[in-house]
C-alpha cells in the first residue's frame, strides 16, 4: 500500500535561494517559514526524527541513520543499517542508545558514535502456514517506544518485542495467537501491530486483525502488557469494524484513558479500569483515510477527522473545542509545539494554531522538484524538524 502522495514531477522550485547544505539564507517570504537549514541525504526515509540534546538523528531512503547537530545540520556521524529505507514511523533515542526500525529488522546504534550495538528481527509475520512462507515481522510505520531500559517493538504477525536497549537482548514476546473472530478452519488469519505507548507498568498495543484471509473484513484491538513479564492483562475490541490494515496509529494516554484513532478517522477513548468505551468521536462527512495517531496536549486530543479538517477534542470527555479546514488527510503523525500543530499531507506541510485552530501556514519544501514530507516532525526549542525528499530540514516553529 502506498502511503505517499508524491505530486507532480513537474513541481515548481519555489525558494529564493537554494543551498545543498549548511545554514540557509532563505527568508521567510519564500516558502512562509524561516529556514534554519538543509541538508542533502539520500531518498526517502519515513521516521519521525529523534531529538537528544544538542543532536537530531534522521533516517534516509539508503538505510542509513545520520546524527546531525542541532544547529546546522552538520553530520556528527553516519552509519549504514539497511539496505532499505527506514521504514519505521519513528526513530527514538533514549538511555544512549538510538532505535532505528527499517523494514524486516530494527538496530540499536551507540547515540555517540554510531556503533551498532544489536539487531533484531520480529516473529514471522504469518501464523499457520509453512515456515517457508513466512518472513521476519515488518516494522514498516511502527511507532515504538522505551523506557529507561526496555525498548518496544510492534511488528506484523502480530507481535510485540520488549529488549533491553543496551544489548538487545531479548526480555520477553507478546503475540495475541488465535482470536475469538478467526473463521479459519485451520491457522489464524493475519494480524499486526504498529503501535505501542509505555505508561508506568503497562504496554498499550494497538492491533489490527483480518476476519477474513483476504482482508476485506477487519477489525481493531487495544491490547494491555505487563511491561515487566510480558503478560497480557486484558484486550478490548473496538465497537467498529473495518477493511484491510484498521489501525495505523500509536495509543494515546490521558490520564486513566486511552485513545485510539483508526484508519477510517474514528476516535475510541477506553478506560483503562473497566475496559469500557468512555467516548467516541467521529465527523458526520469522513471518506478520507488518515495515517496519523491522536495526539495529546494539556487536556486537549487532536484528531484528523478524515473529512478534510482538523479536531480539537477534550480528552477527558471528547467534546469539541474547535474544528480547522486544511482540505487533505494527513500523511503522517501530528507535532504539537507550545504554539501549533503540524503535520504534512504529501507534498504540503500546514501549520495550525494550537489554541483557536486557526490555518498559520501552509508550506513546501524549496529544495526539490520532488516536494514530498517523507515524516512526522520533530520539535526542540523553538526548531521544527522534518525528513523532505532527499533531505533534512530545520526551520523556526512560526
């Protein structure tokens, strides 16, 4: 399934100035930011940039993870980890160790150096058939998570990992084996997960399950993990169905909730308590799929609501605080600064503000003819982060 809306080769070069690297002159009236930098790095790389002190680690279409200041974009370090693009939806860096999924496996490289310290490899990504059909367990738009020792893997098949961050070594596997609306008479049909969010002593694991071998008939789970054994505590089945892969999106938590958003825009609140259904959320005109989770501020749940707008919501209740136009789907997860929220929708980063939804911006990228935002952004300081189409780019949060 493509994921990218990549525009027309044709696209206009729109900045007034255009460098390969290093600091830019570019000003704000020639694509409605103001550029910090940009730096040149191979192809398409689909993470999340991950910021720690005065470094930010980006990962690129060749497979590589390249530390970079800060400041300047400025290589620190590089290092080769796939031979595919890195695939996974964010990179993470945490107790000196940066996690880079790409497609079939996932590495942990030394934050200073670049060293690789381990590698892994998922499940198989299919249960019931031969071991020669099966393949590693795709972490493609994974949305992983750590503490300060474990890091969390969700992959296809479905599974999730727990290793320790500094060896890799394995702590424990989670996988939901046969569920109760399996209609195969042998085998159990496929299954996946792309999201998991860590909160005290509990995993929250969002999965998607197919009812029927085609995918034409699917459905969603919320699945909670002992964060230490690896025990499954309880799962919830979200009160609506759906086709092919349901839920591209990572738990939301706030405070005794937890919020999900499917890839047909609909948001569920669960109570982690009684495993019921505190609120529900969806616009009355939604056709659009959105590839972004719900994402939490203050007190506030922002949501696409796959009809072409925006949705601030409360988290505690789901009432509405406002709704904002930006006419598209999101591509990717959603940033929330201390000002706006920014997100890209393919060949168009816009920019909202945080309180009153009002559009700040809508902007592409001036350094190519190819004006894809490849991921989520990244935020430090009053510095948005962004992985573009053969590049990386810093530019001051409007």
């Amino acid at each position: 399934m493509n994921l990218y809306r990549r525009g027309a080769a044709s696209f206009p070069l729109i900045a007034a100035v255009v460098v390969a690297c290093g600091r830019s002159s570019t000003d704000f009236g020639s694509v409605g930011v103001h550029e910090i930098w940009y730096q040149q790095q191979a192809g398409v790389g689909r993470a999340r940039p991950a910021v720690n002190g005065a470094t930010v680690f980006f990962g690129t279409g060749d497979g590589q993870v390249i530390a970079r200041n800060v400041q300047t974009g400025a290589i620190t370090w590089s290092a080769k980890v796939s031979q595919d693009a890195i695939k996974g939806a964010t990179l993470l860096a945490r107790a000196n160790v940066v996690v880079a999924p790409a497609v079939f496996q996932t590495v942990g490289l030394d934050l200073q150096t670049g060293r690789e310290l381990w590698r892994y490899s998922a499940p198989p990504d299919t249960v019931g058939f031969s071991p020669a059909s099966a393949s590693p367990g795709t972490v493609i738009d994974s949305r992983i998570d750590a503490d300060a020792e474990t890091v969390y893997i969700p992959a296809w098949g479905a599974s999730v990992s727990a290793l320790d961050l500094e060896s890799g070594n394995v702590r424990w596997v989670w996988q939901p084996g046969k569920i109760e609306t399996d209609t195969a008479r042998s085998g159990v049909f496929a299954s996946g997960s792309t999201g998991v969010r860590v909160s005290g002593d509990t995993v929250f694991v969002s999965l998607w399950h197919f009812t029927n071998r085609t995918g034409g008939s699917s459905e969603g789970w919320l699945v909670a993990i002992d964060r230490v054994s690896g025990g499954e505590l309880w799962r919830v089945r979200l009160p609506v169905g759906g086709s092919g892969v349901m839920l591209q999106s990572a738990p939301a938590l706030y405070k005794n909730l937890v919020i999900l958003h499917t890839l047909s825009a609909k948001t569920f609140a669960i109570d982690r308590s009684t495993q019921e259904v505190s609120w529900d959320f969806s616009a009355t005109n939604a056709t659009l799929s959105t590839l972004s989770s719900a994402e939490i501020s203050g007190d506030i749940v922002y949501v696409d609501g796959g009809d072409g707008r925006m949705y601030a919501l409360q988290a505690g209740t789901g009432q509405l605080v406002w709704s904002s136009a930006f006419g598209n789907a999101s591509a990717r997860d959603l940033l929330v600064t201390p000002h706006n929220i920014i997100f890209p929708t393919g060949a168009e980063l816009h920019i909202l503000d945080r309180i009153t939804g009002n559009p700040v911006r809508t902007i592409v990228q001036p350094h190519t003819t190819d004006p894809l935002f490849a991921s989520a952004a990244s935020y430090l300081n009053g510095m948005v982060f962004v992985t573009v189409s053969d590049g990386a780019w810093c530019f001051e949060d409007p």
